[in-house]
C-alpha cells in the first residue's frame, strides 16, 4: 500500500518546521488571507447580532459554531481554521487566537478580554528564524483565563482551572488549580 504524502496543514499540526520556502506555502497563505479578511469583516459589525457573529466566525473556522458560542468583538486570528469550539464557551473582546498549531476550548470555557493563545513559535537557529513550528493549546472544560492571559504554545490547561489575569502560562496547569504571574505558579488548589 502506498503511503500518500502529507498536507502542509498536516504536517504544521504535527508540529513540523514550516519555511517560507516549502513549495506548499501558499496553501496557508491563502487561509491566512481568508483570516484577514473575515477578521475584518467581525471587527467591523455591530456587536449586538449574536447570530450575525457567530455566521462569519462559523466562516472564519471553517466550521458551524454552536449557538451557545459567544463571542464579543474585536477578535483576531491568524489562521482561524484550527479553532474548535465546545459548548457555552465566551471569548470576550480584543483576543488573539495564533491557531495554527490548533486550539481547542472544551465546554464552559471562559476566555477573558485581551488573551493571546499563540500555537506558534520559531525556531532558535539563526537561519531558520522565517520558519514557524506549532503545537497545540487545549483548555479543558470548565476552564477560565483572566484578562490579558498569554498562553504560549503546547500548553494545556486543566479542567476548572483559573489563570489570573496577566498570567504568561508556559506549562502545563493541573485540573482545578488556580494559576498567576509571570511565568505562572500555582497559587491555590480548588
């Protein structure tokens, strides 16, 4: 049996080193146009159509959101299509989602205003900086980040977990923690 070669959306998922240079490039660029685009077109609405809004994101992830998804604008993304969604999840406003490298929020997830969930990063080889390599953040049901909350790449966060607002998350945060600062430290077991 032949083994068919792997898309570049497959091989960033996998967290590969993604140049500028690889002949499939183009095939992101074109998504991260689309992101442009859709972004701009969420920006610019009237934050009072909830249904209205979750239309263009629904667009924007390349997938139906749920209706119990609320979202209040300005958002933005870099990608868009790596974003999953659970049910009763709030995104407040001016967040930035780097999907590529995926995103998943599960159910009850409450993401505060001006978080940053960035899935890529570069490489530390000089020559390799114009590259990207991604992994995935998943916050698990029931979760909560606090206003400006960073979470850098590979990063889970627990079930019922709360990261203090200005939190810069670059572990792991254990199930019914509370996390702050920066790098974020356990402060109190729920």
């Amino acid at each position: 049996m032949e083994i068919q070669p792997r898309t570049i959306f497959e091989r960033e998922l996998a967290g590969e080193v993604i140049s500028l240079d690889d002949p499939d490039y183009p095939q992101i660029y074109a998504v991260i146009r689309k992101a442009i685009r859709l972004t701009s077109v969420l920006n610019a609405m009237q934050v009072d159509d909830n249904e209205q809004v979750n239309r263009v994101f629904s667009e924007l992830i390349n997938k139906p959101v749920d209706a119990t998804f609320f979202l209040i604008p300005p958002f933005y993304t870099d990608f868009g299509h790596n974003i999953q969604l659970g049910r009763n999840v709030f995104v407040n406003h001016a967040c930035t989602f780097m999907d590529r490298g995926g995103i998943t929020l599960e159910d009850n997830v409450l993401i505060g205003p001006k978080v940053n969930l960035i899935t890529s990063n570069h490489p530390t080889e000089p020559g390799q900086r114009r590259s990207t390599i991604s992994k995935p953040i998943v916050v698990k049901q029931g979760a909560w980040l606090g206003a400006n909350v960073t979470v850098m790449p590979g990063v889970t966060i627990g079930e019922n977990a709360i990261v203090g607002a200005g939190a810069v998350v670059t572990k792991d945060v254990a199930a019914n923690t509370i996390v702050a600062g920066v790098p974020a430290r356990v402060v109190k077991q729920l």
